[in-house]
C-alpha cells in the first residue's frame, strides 16, 4: 500500500513537473500547438491594457480583478513594446508549417498573417497619429470608460474606480511624452482639433469635482449599492473627490498647457500630405483600409462616382416626395428644416427620440428569426452620449458590449442639438450602429465557437479612432484600445489633400466578406462562390452551419449587393474576398 502511494506520489509530481514545464514552454518559446499559440498571443495582448480586460470582462467574470485598478499605458515606450510584440508574433507564426495544419487552422493562420504583417508594414508610420482629438481621444475616451466601463457592484470596485482616478496623472503625463515626440517628427493636429479638445477640456474641469461626472457617476452608482453602510459611501465618494481634485484635474490643466502652447504653431491643413512622408503614408493606408493596391487617385475616383450615383436616386425619391426644384443638397436642406421630421429641442424631445430609436431596435431585432437559422440574443439599449463630450461627439456610435455578456450592448445617440437629428434619417442609423450592424456583427463575432479567442474580437476592433472629419463610428471596447498591441498600426482613417475618406476594410476575417465566403464547420473548410446560396459545402457535401444561419438573409440582399458593386465600378474577386484591381472599370 505505501508502495503504490509513493508511486501514486511520484506520478503526481511528474505530471504537475510537466504540466509547469509545458506551461513555461509555451509561455516563453513557440507553442507546441499554433491553437495554443493563438491564445497566448492573445492573452499577452490583454496583460498589456487593462482597460480592455475591463472592457472585455474577460477575467472578471472568472472573479480576478487584478487589472481593475489600472488604466492602460499609452507611453512611447509601450508602443514600442506592442510594436515589437506584433514583429514577434508574425515571426513565431510563421515558424509553424500551414500545410500541416488543418482547414480550420490554415485559416486562422491566414487571419493572423494578414493582420499582423499589415501591422508591421505600418510600424514605419508608429506616431503618425493623433491621439488627443476631438472624436474619441485620450482626454474623452479615458473619463468615458470610468463611465460606462468600469464595474461598480461592490466595494473593492469602488476602490479600483478610485484607484483608477488617481492614475489620470501618470496616464496623462504618458500622453505627454508622445504628443512631444510627434510634435519632434512634425506630427500635429491641424488647428481645429486644437480648438475643439482645448474647449472641451476647459469645461470638462470648470465645474467643481462633486460636480464632475466622475464623481457624479459613482454617487449613484453607489448608491445602489444596498451592502455599503452610508458612513463608509461618504468616506469612497471624499477619496474619490480627493483623486478628482489632486490627480485628474492637474493632469488636464497640464494637458491644456500644452495645447496652448502648440496652439500658435498649428495650421489649418488637415490632410496627411502635409505630413512627412505622408504621401507614401496614405498608400499604406489604402493597402490597409482595402487589400488593394489601388492609388489615391484612383479611390477618390471611386468616391466620387458613388456620391454621384446616390445624388441620381435621391433627386428621383426627392421628386417622387413633392420636391422638384433645387441641388439636392438644396432639397435637403429644406426637408432637414421641416418641423413635422423634428424633435422638440428640449428634455421632452430628447426622451421621445431615445424612446423612438429603441423601438426600431427592438423591432428588427424581433425580425432577425426570420433570416437566422438560430437569431443571436441581442440586448441593445439606447442611451444618450454623456454630456461633457456632446459637443465634440459623433453623431452616434456603438458599445457591442462584454464578451461575457454581463454588460449589455449600448447605442450612443448625440442629443445635444435636437435640430441636428431628423426623423427619417433615423432608421438608417439605428441600423448601420445597432442591428443589422456594428452591434450585431460584433455580437456574432463574439459567439462564434470553435475558433481563437482573437477571431472573436479582431474583426471589429482592429481599425483605430475614426478621423475627426468623421461623424459616426463604432466604439465597441475603449479608445484606448486602439493603442493596443491589435492596432499598433497608425490612425487609418485620415484625409487626402483635404478630401476626407474613410476606407471600408474587406480583409481576412471581416463580415463584409458573409455573402461571398464561408466556413464548414462540419469539416473547416472554406466555401466559396458568386453566391453563396449554393446547396453544399466542397469537402464534406453538407450544408455549413454557418450558411444555413445566413442563407435567408443573403438571398434576400444578394441582388441589391451585386448592384452597389456594379454601381461603384467596383467588382468583388470572390475567391479572395477583396476588390479585384483588374476589374476596376467604368461602366
């Protein structure tokens, strides 16, 4: 009996040895297995921003809170850790034999090998970005996220939001560090970027601290919290006064300081050609942006053609409507002045159109069993952007929620200028931001099962802030994940020649691709056609999962799809999910 208990024993410390071993190995060196590989990639990623494992609520929901009292670091040096994390990465990947491995793999090899290697070519262009602007930067994002992000259910959460507010000063002096390298490489906003962060600054810390959200935020919060005694939500609410008024409001007075300062040297060029190099920079981001190689010329072309197309079907719906006279941007304008498609510019007004928008949500939302073979559980909320950055907000962005699901997914709508929102516009947008869109793309990707953790968060996350010409874009975990080691690569969506441009990204891994490629689960393999309503998978002869859920959908919109590319001059290489150059002609 002692023998075997001593080789019970033995046996025990063996596999605990090896188990350590194996996890140190493939902490350290190249995995043994690439699905082990895409984890730890992943996970090394989460340890450098806490702000996203927040926002992920990845580790909370397995009741570590570690990273909960951190903001993420935004230093030159940081980036420059995530940058050489993104050139370790894509040379440990491509150690692994891709012909050995299995459909399913081989694919999550391609996703990986794309993104990484667009994130290394960009790496020459590493500061070309703007990281206090007037959209989603620094100085907003970071309070944002202790608003809607940060988790306040118990005690040890009240003192991590504390934690986090006295960490403003190192954050910001951070930030500092690189708006002065950019401002030593010539990398500086145009001037009215300037403008537009100074005075919101300026009112962010003109109320007094018990007056700031930050510290309004937690009041309630706190007060919902039924086990905290009163005596002791006095003592939080003081230490997070204390934190508001010794670290967050210095660190933006220095951050206005030296705004002010650069304020004088600032010009009002926006577009990246004033730029060192800038030309060669926005090739880059044109390969980024669309998987071709398609010159600047050539994409505003296209640009250009589009607007032309949509200005022909307007002016026939606007004559159809009773307005025949005018530009249609002169038609508009007088439809956008209608009161009869306006909300009273008031409290009354601005309730009516969070309530209305929540309507349509839920309404297409009830609709998708229709087109879904088994329709993912969406639960979306409307809520109005927070007032201290009404000013310099989009119109409206997304929030698709925690991968957990314990935060639900938000729709941001701007109510600052109840003139500026338009009832028959409304749809629309709920649409593009909610449901069909952004939030439920986001929620599919995150519900995919068997594939990589990064697969579930990539597609939507991997572009950086939108311009600031831009007027709505999705915000799906923190600005300050867009410093992250996923999107080391420069701000993508910038100007040319004071022409502003976004690009819509139609590479490995996005759901732009859902019409023209799918996935076997049954045996992994890729499935591709013009259509993608043909009856069988290529491999295995059955019907793919994922086909049946969308073949509803895409049958329906398939047609309309095939025009819009046709309209734009633009023809899909379906067998490779990106524009084919070669056929790019004028029709």
């Amino acid at each position: 009996m002692k023998r075997a208990l001593k080789w019970l024993a033995a046996l025990t410390g063996a596999a605990a040895i090896l188990t350590v071993g194996l996890a140190v190995h493939s902490w350290y060196f190249r995995p043994l297995g690439i699905s082990i590989f895409f984890e730890r990639a992943f996970i090394q990623f989460m340890l450098e921003d806490p702000e996203a494992v927040s926002s992920l609520g990845i580790f909370e929901q397995l009741g570590y809170k570690g990273f909960a009292g951190m903001l993420t670091d935004v230093s030159p040096a940081h980036e420059q850790k995530l940058a050489k994390m993104a050139r370790d990465d894509l040379e440990t990947l491509r150690k692994y034999d891709r012909a050995s491995l299995s459909p399913a793999n081989q694919l999550s090899y391609d996703i990986l090998d794309w993104f990484l290697q667009d994130l290394v070519e960009g790496q020459r262009w590493l500061f070309y970005d703007y990281p206090v602007n007037q959209l989603f930067g620094v100085q907003s994002s970071t309070p944002d996220f202790m608003v809607q992000i940060h988790p306040i259910a118990d005690r040890r959460d009240v003192h991590n939001y504390t934690a986090r507010l006295a960490a403003f000063g190192r954050k910001f002096d951070q930030l500092l560090e690189g708006l002065r390298l950019r401002e030593a490489k010539g990398i500086v906003p145009p001037q009215f970027v300037v403008e537009r962060v100074l005075a919101e600054m300026r009112a962010f810390i003109a109320v007094p601290a018990r007056e700031n959200i930050l510290y309004t935020n937690l009041r309630t919060k706190l007060g919902r919290l039924t086990t905290v005694p009163a005596a002791e939500r006095s003592k939080l609410l003081a230490d997070a006064q204390s934190a508001i008024e010794q670290s967050v409001y210095p660190a933006y007075r220095r951050l206005i300081d030296y705004f002010e300062r650069l304020q004088p040297q600032v010009t009002a060029d926006y577009g990246v050609w004033k730029l060192p190099d800038g030309d060669r920079y926005y090739d880059h981001l044109i390969r980024s942006h669309t998987t071709t190689e398609l010159d600047a010329e050539r994409v505003h072309n296209i640009g250009l053609a589009e607007v032309a197309r949509i200005e022909r079907e307007l002016d026939g719906i606007l004559k159809s409507q009773g307005l025949p006279a005018g530009t249609v941007g002169e038609r508009i304008a007088r439809l956008n002045a209608d009161s009869r498609l306006q909300y009273p510019n008031d409290d009354a007004g601005r309730a009516a159109c969070i309530a209305d928008y929540q309507h349509y949500i839920n309404e297409i939302v009830r609709g998708l069993g229709a087109d879904f073979a088994a329709a993912p559980r969406l639960d979306i909320k409307v809520e109005r952007v927070p007032q201290f950055k009404e000013k310099t907000a989009p119109g409206a962005y997304a929030d698709t929620g925690s991968l957990d699901g314990s935060r639900p997914g938000v729709f941001y709508v701007n109510l600052r200028d109840m003139r500026d929102i338009h009832k028959y516009q409304m749809r629309t947008l709920a649409y593009h931001e909610a449901v069909p869109g952004h939030q439920l793309q986001g929620v599919i990707a995150q519900r995919l099962a068997g594939v990589p953790t990064f697969r579930k968060i990539l597609p939507g996350y991997w572009s950086c802030a939108p311009a600031p010409r831009h007027n709505s874009a999705p915000r799906s975990i923190s600005a300050s994940f867009t410093t992250s080691y996923w999107a080391a690569a420069p701000c993508r969506s910038v100007s040319w020649r004071n022409r502003s441009m976004r690009g819509s990204r139609i590479g490995p891994g996005s759901t732009d691709q859902l019409r023209s490629a799918n996935w076997c689960r049954r045996c992994g393999a890729r499935s591709l056609s013009r259509s993608i309503t043909r009856a069988s998978c290529s491999e295995c002869r059955k019907i793919p999962t994922c086909q049946r859920n969308v073949l509803g959908w895409t049958r329906r919109h398939e047609n309309n799809n095939r025009r819009d590319r046709r309209g734009s001059g633009v023809e899909l290489d379906e067998s490779a999910g990106r524009p084919r150059r070669e056929s790019l002609r004028r029709r």
